[in-house]
C-alpha cells in the first residue's frame, strides 16, 4: 500500500511539475511575443498616452498680379480641439462649447466621448468666439493658430483664382493647379502628459515649424481685369445674356492678361453661390464659334495658296452643298465681290465656297496646327478640347459649314490662343496663367518663359491675314469695335446653338475676337456674349464691348495712337448716338441721318421699341444702328417718372429709354442735380424729360434730342 501511495504522489508531482514547466513556456513564449513582435505597437499606444501632438497648419502662400499685387492672401484664425483623455467631463463640457459655437451639444457630447487622442471641433473661427472658449478654461480644450483664405479683391479675377478647403488645400482655379507650391508643410507641437493627464515639464517638449507655401505671381494684370470685369456687368445687365465672357492675352509671350466670366462668385464665401457658377465656361465650355471662326479658314487657305485677296467670288445668296443649301446672312447675296471683300462681309457663301477649294486634308492640318483638336496647356483646371467631326469620316458638306464656324465646338482659350498666333506673326503660343513662383525668401524657384508650341503661319501671310482683318473692322461687319487712333484688326461672330434636333431658333452666341494695334499686337481679345435678350448680332453687341475693353487697355499700356489704319487717317470721326426710342420709325431714320450714321429696322412695326447701340454710345460716322419696332420694353399708359438725381447723362439716358421716355438734357457731363418733370409725377412714354446736369462739360442740345458732345 505505501509503493502504491508513494506512486501517486510521484505521479502527482510530475502532472504540477510539468503544469508549471508549461505555463512557464507559456509565459515565456509570451513575453517574446510582446517584446519581438509587438514592441512597435505597444511603443506607438504607449506614446499616445504620454504625448500629445498637436497640429500647425503651414502658412498658405500668397498669390499675386503680375505687379505685385495681392490677389490671395492668408490671415491668421484660431480653430478650437479637444484630447478627450484629459476631458473630466464631456456632458458638461459639450453643454458650455456648444452654446458659444452653436454646436448641437448631444453630437458634441457623443465625439467627446470618443477614444482618440486628438481631434477638431470646430475649425477657423473668429477672434471673438476664440477668446470666448479660451475664457472657459476646460479641461482637454484648446485652441491653436490657423490660416484662413482671404482674397481682398473679392469677386475679382474668381475664376482664375479659385477657392481652397477647410484643410487649405486648394480646390478650384490657380489654388488647385499650384496647391503642391501653395500650400507648404504643416508642423506640429508635441508634449508629454502623465497618467493624470498633467503636462510633465521636464519632459518631452518639441516643436515642429512648419514650412510656409511658396507664393504665386500671375500673368494676370489686375488693372486690365478690373477694365474687363465693369464691361462684362454692363453687358450681362444689358444684354440679358446668360453668361459673357472675356479672355485678353500678350501675343508675343502667351500670358493671360485678364480672364473673367460673368455671372461669378465671391472667393471669399464660394459656398452661398451655385455650384454651376464655379464652372469657368472660358476654360471648359466647348461652343460652335461661327463667323470668328472664318479667320482660320481665311488663314489656311491663304497659306496653302488656294485663294489670293483678289480673287473674285460670286455670292447669289445661298450654295448648294450635297444637297443642302447655305444661306448667306445678308438676303439676296453679296453679289460679286473679292477675298477680301468676302472676309470684310462675313460672306458665307464665299467662305463655303473657299473651304471646298481648300480641301479636308489641308484644313484639318491647319485646324490641328491651331490648337483646336486638344486642350492648350493652360494651368487651370477643367479645360475642354473642344469637339470635331473624325477626319476620316467628314464630308464635303462638314467643311462646307465648318469653314463658316459650324460643325466643329472650340473653347474661348482656344480661339484667343489661335487669333494671338496670326498677331505674333504666325507663331503659336502656349497660354500662360503663372509668371513665377517665389519661396519664402523671395527667391525665384520657378519661372516662366514663353512656351513655343508651333510656327502655324509663315510671317508673310500672317501680315496679309493682320490686313485682311483690319480690313473687317476699318469698313466691314466690326465697325463698331473701332477704336479711334487705333489700327484694330478682328472678326465678328454670331453663332446660332444647338438645341434638340437641330439649331435652336431663339439661342444664340455672340462674339467677337481680334488684336491691337494691327501692326504691332500688344493685345488679343475676345468677348463672347451667351444667349442674349433681343439683339444677337456679334457686330452689334459684342463689337462694341471689344472696342471698349481694348481702348482702355491700350490706354493703360500707354499706347500711343496711330492716328488710323494702314498709317491714314482714321476713316472716320466718332459720332455720338441719338436716343430714338418711341419715335416713328421715319423720324427715328432721319435723327440717325442727321447725326451721320446709318439705320437697320428689324420688324415692321410704326415706331422704335428699342435701338442698339445704346442712345449716347459712340460709333464711328456711318455705322449703322438696330431698330427694333415690336415689343416695346416700357408699359402701356403713363409711367412713373424716376429720381434721376446724381445720375450721368448715360445712366439717366438708358433709365428713362427703358421706360419710353425721351431726354433733353442740359448743362454738363456730371450728375444730375434737377429734372422736370420731377420725379414721382406720371408721364406718357413718348415724352420728354428735361435733365439739368452739373457743369463739368458742356452739351448741346439742338431740341431735337440729338445730343451732341462739345468736347470728346
């Protein structure tokens, strides 16, 4: 009985023996788990209970005009965090955050309650909300310094600008293209805390700088986009349109000069506006540009020989094509005329005629030396390539209305970049929105030279296609973009839309696009109006706007004047435009005459419902001016007459005209100080309004409503 026990008991303590060899084993092979295999990760949770790092955001560089001029800059915001480790209290604290940063407090609460190390409440808040949470005083709150976007130009120059994140990173516009040079290198302050959550001061403490952004100097001129931007807003308000756009561009290096599109939005609160107002429809609207187009035809065929300026053409009024037929603007046709005669009135029928005996092969070779079969290059975000019919499926009837401007979509960048190509002499350029990009200390890092892309025109014909088109302007459809003093080259434009199975009947696109001075390009421009409200015509209602823009431009570039095209005289004088609204269309005719200008009457109604240009435009001496005789623009009955008082003769002219009311305005050029009758009083469209005017400058008026300046 004793062996048997003693047995037992050995049997007993060789099963603890090797219990105990194997939890040993066990523990051993669990400490080399942890120390081996898991060291990195119980380091990493052991560094985030003891050290807190705690964000800076790297300064946002600054973007530039061209000048120096501050066009985006970053001021200083603080933005309010949490470590919720250190929170004693989460509902408490939620309650006192969320009443001073109308926050909802039980989501507050619930984020509080989090198991993170560190996290954001509320971003980029203003001074007096910061000092009030730092007057709290709670426990695992804190605030640090931020940069908030700010572009003190407001609305200006948006679509080239763009807009940037809560994080800063850039998400439209130049602050997208060049957010790797903006936005820098955040840096972060680091600090170690006991198991209480008590700062440990002799402890880990390190700070890492950040590195601020490089900043941006554009091509664009902020002086030219101001010029650009008060003629869009004109014209939108005039005209009704859709959109307009503008872009100006330096022929001889490819830099954007001024780009805008209207309507727009404000940088600085992007979010309140449409999302669809984001969109720079100069960069990323392909559209079918129509008779500004006819400069590449005209420049392909005299490159390749096809046509001379004189050659004599036959315009009967419309041309059969595969059988379809082209019309011609202008009823009953053009009758004989040379190339360029045919260039100068926009003749669709010669230019059909000129595209046909150009050929596919050679055409298309032109249109992809211009640029229009792929995006140019521009540093903006979202740029089109526009769209065109496959090479080797076109017909003779696609080149019959693509010499025309139909049948093939371009981008506004893309038509400027080709018409800046013919004013530098045949040598095609790649748009440039950047000059240079400077670093912290000023010094260059990147720079931006002219950017060859091809030679598209030998310089030989380049100058006769300059000619031909200053040509267009001197005594053809651009009449009304001449600018007095100034040789003018361009083209007029107006291109009906396509809507569902076909052309729409009411939706056009006018446009015009040219350069100055003709001989020595300082500027190329095109102004492209969507969708107007009554008058479409390119030559009517964009013509004048270019004309506009590039006098002020060629002023401001100190210019001189030429004193005319081809080195003559100027062909004619400018003439100041009477306001013939509500008058019989005979007697309206007759005021026209009177003032040396000529008269277009659309309709056939008994008396001017609205004219285009605008009473007290200028236009050169026998330009025409649109009548329209239906739908007046004014209500039937009397009409309240309006204060007019502080207005000039052409605002207080436009306001009564929209209200059939006639002007005899009196004195000078400055505000209006009294009328009569006085405001408030009824009136029966049709009559006169008698405005004195303070006496800066003197106008005449010969009591018949045809204002004439004394002095330009």
């Amino acid at each position: 009985m004793a062996s048997v026990a003693h047995v037992t008991i050995r049997r007993r303590a060789a099963v603890l023996f090797l219990f105990v060899v194997f939890v040993m084993v066990g523990l051993v092979g669990r400490l080399v788990y942890l120390q081996y295999y898991r060291s990195p990760w119980l380091a990493e949770n052991a560094t985030d209970q003891r050290i807190r790092e705690i964000p800076v955001e790297a300064r946002r560089g600054v973007i530039y005009d061209r000048h120096g001029r501050e066009l985006a800059v970053s001021v200083s915001s603080e933005s309010v965090y949490a470590i919720p480790a250190e929170i004693r209290n989460p509902e408490e604290t939620a309650a006192r955050l969320a009443a001073i940063l109308t926050l909802d407090q039980e989501a507050l609460a619930a984020k509080l309650k989090k198991r993170q190390s560190f996290l954001w409440i509320k971003r980029k808040i203003d001074a007096v909300t910061a000092l009030e949470v730092r007057k709290l005083g709670l426990p695992g709150i804190g605030l640090t310094q931020e940069n908030r976007r700010k572009y003190p130009q407001g609305r200006l120059a948006a679509h080239v600008l763009g807009f940037t994140g809560i994080d800063s990173q850039g998400l439209d516009g130049v602050e997208l293209t060049f957010d790797s040079y903006l936005r820098g290198r955040p840096g972060a302050i680091v600090i170690e805390y006991d198991a209480r959550g008590r700062e440990i001061p002799s402890a880990t403490h390190r700070f890492a700088p950040p590195a601020p952004g490089q900043n941006i100097y554009l091509t664009i001129d902020t002086v030219i986009q101001q010029i650009v931007e008060r003629e869009l807003e004109k014209v939108l308000r005039e005209t009704q349109a859709k959109q307009v756009s503008i872009i100006a561009i330096d022929p001889a290096s490819g830099e954007i000069l001024a780009l805008a599109n209207k309507p727009d939005y404000d940088p600085n609160d992007f979010a309140a506006f449409p999302p669809k107002l984001w969109r720079n429809n100069a960069i990323s609207n392909a559209y079918e540009p129509g008779s500004t187009f006819k400069i590449i035809t005209t420049a392909a065929a005299l490159g390749e020989k096809v046509v001379r300026p004189e050659d004599r053409f036959f315009d009967p009024g419309v041309i059969e094509v595969q059988g379809r037929h082209i019309h011609c603007w202008r009823h009953g046709g053009h009758g004989s005329q040379s190339f360029v005669e045919v260039v100068k009135n926009s003749c669709n029928v010669g230019f059909v005629n000129v595209g046909l005996r150009l050929g596919a092969d050679a055409f298309y070779r032109y249109i992809a030396a211009f640029g229009f079969n792929k995006p140019t290059g521009v540093d903006l975000p979202g740029e089109a390539r526009g769209l065109m019919i496959d090479h080797a499926k076109v017909k003779p009837i696609n080149i019959a209305t693509m010499a025309i401007g139909q049948s093939i979509a371009v981008t506004p960048v893309q038509l400027v970049t080709a018409a800046a190509a013919i004013a530098n002499d045949g040598m095609l350029l790649r748009p440039q929105i950047v000059r240079e990009v400077h670093d912290a200390e000023g010094r260059v890092t990147r720079a931006f030279a002219p950017d060859p892309v091809a030679r598209v025109l030998e310089a030989k014909t380049a100058q006769t296609v300059k000619g031909i088109l200053e040509k267009v302007v001197e005594e053809g459809t651009g009449r009304n973009a001449y600018t007095e003093g100034f040789r003018i080259a361009g083209k007029t434009g107006t291109a009906q839309k396509v809507g569902e199975g076909g052309y729409a009947p009411d939706r056009y696109v006018a446009s015009f696009v040219g350069f100055a001075p003709a001989d020595s390009p300082r500027i190329a421009l095109l102004v492209i109006i969507d969708e107007p409200v009554g008058p479409y015509y390119g030559g009517l209602i964009a013509a004048p706007v270019f004309g506009a823009v590039i006098h002020d431009i060629l002023q401001y570039l100190q210019v001189a004047p030429q004193g005319g095209p081809a080195g003559k005289d100027a062909p004619e004088a400018h003439v100041t435009v009477p306001p013939v609204i509500n008058l019989p269309v005979a007697d309206a005719v007759r005021e026209l005459k009177a003032a040396g200008l000529a008269a277009r009457t659309e309709e056939t109604g008994d008396r001017v419902a609205d004219q285009v240009p605008k009473p007290l435009s200028r236009l050169p001496a026998g330009a025409s001016v649109l009548l329209y005789t239906q739908t007046p623009r004014y209500p039937a009955g009397e009409v309240t007459v309006p204060d007019l008082t502080g207005l000039t003769p052409r605002e207080a002219t436009g306001l009564l005209a929209d209200l059939g009311l006639l002007i005899a305005p009196a004195g000078g050029s400055a505000g209006a100080d009294r009328q009569d009758p006085p405001p408030g009083d009824k009136a029966v469209p049709g009559s006169k309004v008698t405005v004195h005017f303070g006496d800066t400058a003197k106008f005449s008026n010969d009591g018949n409503t045809n204002i004439k300046p004394l002095a330009p």
